[in-house]
C-alpha cells in the first residue's frame, strides 16, 4: 500500500462518469457517497477507500509511478 504522503489530496481526475452496473465513477473509482464524503472524511477513513482503488488500478502513485 501506498504511502499516505505520496497520495494525492484526491482520487478525482476529472472523469465524472457513474458506471450504472457497478455504481462507481469510471475517472476515479469511488461510490457517490465516497466522492460527496472525501473532503470531510478522516485519513484512518480514506485509508480503505485508497486500497480499493489503488488495488483496482484507479489511481497510480508516486511510488507506484517510481517502478
């Protein structure tokens, strides 16, 4: 996993897009309500959500990036 320093602020690139079969943002990978919650929602809360989408191959960090 990576580390929380090298995340952005947000998943979010732009991509607003709700996958009606999955109901996640096909830019980003997070529900609705991840996405309306991000920006008051702790790092212990955003932690499982970076996981998910880090796993899934949503988002690249910077240390993922550096391979």
């Amino acid at each position: 996993m990576a580390n929380v320093s090298s995340r952005p602020l947000s998943p979010c690139i732009q991509i607003c897009n709700i996958e009606p079969a999955s109901s996640l943002c096909q830019g980003c990978g997070r529900t609705l309500d991840e996405i309306a919650c991000w920006g008051s929602m702790t790092e212990a809360e955003k932690a499982p959500v970076w996981k998910r989408i880090e796993q899934e191959g949503y988002v690249v960090t910077l240390r993922q990036e550096m391979r």
